[in-house]
C-alpha cells in the first residue's frame, strides 16, 4: 500500500486597478512555461490567511491585504521520495487580495518571473485548468466588489 502525504497550502490572487483595468499578478517557472498563482504550503502555527499572505510576499515580492476567500481545490500527485514514489494529497485555498505595496522584482528564487497581467489575459495564460477557475470566481468578485 503506497504512502500518502496530506499537504495544505494557502495562496492569493493579487489585483490591482491600472487605468480602467484590472490586473492580477503571476509567477512564471519553467522557463515561462507555466504560469500560476502564488501558493506554498502553511507552516506549523500559521493561519490560512498568514500563510496565503506570506506566500504572495515571498514569491511575488507584493504586499497585499485580503478581502475575501475565494474558493479551495484539491488534487492527487506523486513525487519522488528516495527510491520511492509517494501519493499526496494537496488542498489549496485561496484569497482574493488587494494589492497595497511592493516590486514584481522583489520575488524569491523558486520563482523565475513574475508579471502584471490584464485578469482576462491571466484566465488564458494560466496552465493549470483548477487555477483558471479560480481567476474566473476572482473576476467575478472584483467586479462585485467594485461595485460594493
């Protein structure tokens, strides 16, 4: 019976208004390959929204406050441990976060790039389907919020 890992992390889509426009920021790996949300695991002792927040620091070099949870996704995988390979389980939950400081330059080393993308641009250009989702239900609530 293979091992399986249960993993939770925390994430954020972080918006900000340019003009008449709303942009989001995402992190580039693999060469700009992929293109995802900021996320990383929750640390012992942290909240959902601690980690989420300092994730989106670390990775993106951005300052943000939260508004609003956005939704969560879960997912299977397995990676590689010594000689064998072991099952995980990962939620994700993600923050709707309004941006309020900081430098795309400013991201940490296990991101190649970060950018500024129109959100509808950042739908498209998301590899992963979970995360395009997530940007939609983001989209819809910025708009709301807009208007709140």
């Amino acid at each position: 019976m293979a091992r399986v890992k249960f993993e939770i992390s925390a994430g954020g889509v972080v918006f900000r208004r340019r003009d008449s426009q709303v942009e989001v920021a995402m992190i580039g790996l693999k060469g700009g390959e992929v293109w995802a949300i900021p996320k990383g695991l929750v640390e012992k002792g942290e909240s959902l929204e601690e980690a989420a927040l300092r994730e989106v620091r670390e990775e993106t070099g951005l300052e943000a406050r939260i508004v609003d949870r956005i939704d969560k996704i879960d997912y299977w995988f397995y990676w590689k441990e010594g000689d064998s390979k072991v099952k995980h389980h990962k939620i994700v939950y993600f923050y709707l976060m309004e941006y309020i400081g900081g430098s795309v330059a400013d991201h940490d080393f296990e991101v190649e790039e970060v950018r500024w993308f129109p959100i509808d641009e950042a739908i498209e250009v998301a590899s992963y389907k979970s995360e395009k989702r997530v940007l939609e239900k983001a989209k819809e609530m910025i708009q709301s919020y807009a208007l709140g």
